[in-house]
C-alpha cells in the first residue's frame, strides 16, 4: 500500500514512529524502515503484533469502507475481515492484506463484513519496501 509519510519520530519510551496519512485516514505507528527516512510517500507493508480476541480487541464496524484513524490509547483499522482457505484470518485494508492470529473461533457471520480492530499502535508496525 502507498502510505505518505509525514514524519518520524523516536521517543525514549517507544519504538520508532511514523505519523502516516492513507486515502483514508492518518495515525501514527510503528516504523520498521530507515529511522532516518524523511517524509514522503513509501510503499509499506502493514503487519499486526496482536492475537485478535472477537469482542476485547475487534468488533462490528460502525461503518463501511477502510479507515485508519487515532482510536485513544489505540489505532482503529476498519476494514472487510476475511479467512482464506487455509482458514488464516486476513483484515482487508484497502489495497493492503493484513494476516491476523485469532485466539478463538470468529463468531457466525461475521466472515465478509465490515470490522475495526483496536491495537497499540505499537503494536502496528509498516515494513517499506521497494516496486
């Protein structure tokens, strides 16, 4: 996914950040490229560092469509929650696919639909990489 980067940041009590800025929203999370990168656009892949517990961390979204926005203490991801084949839940953020680790079962119907996951951004990282 295209991500613009607006800045990076290290602070002594956290890892490397990035405020980024999607089509669809802005948030800050964990950078995993050049901690001296400037601001721009990079391509990134996102990950979550989170097991996803239905009902503590993720739940129905209250709207449709992908989202990243500053949640409190947390980065909300709004987006369409798949599971593929070999039964790997996978968030779908837009352009970008998001492997998820579920610690239960997802409760009926939920399979296809809108979601949001609330995660410490910290817990959010963007990997960079080259086309």
């Amino acid at each position: 996914m295209l991500v613009e980067v607006e800045k990076i940041a290290k602070f002594p009590w956290s890892p490397v950040l990035a405020q980024v800025k999607t089509a669809f929203g802005r948030t800050a999370v964990r950078w995993c490229g050049d901690p001296a990168a400037g601001p721009g656009e990079y391509h990134v892949e996102w990950t979550v560092d989170e097991d996803i517990t239905w009902g503590r961390n993720a739940k129905p979204a209250t709207g449709t469509g992908p989202e990243v926005r500053p949640g409190g203490h947390c980065v909300v991801l709004r987006g369409r929650l798949n599971l593929e084949e070999d039964g790997v839940a996978v968030l779908h953020l837009d352009d970008a696919n998001i492997l998820l680790d579920l610690t239960d079962p997802l409760p009926d119907g939920i399979v296809g639909t809108w979601v949001e996951l609330f995660i410490e951004r910290e817990k959010i990282a963007l990997y960079p990489y080259e086309l």
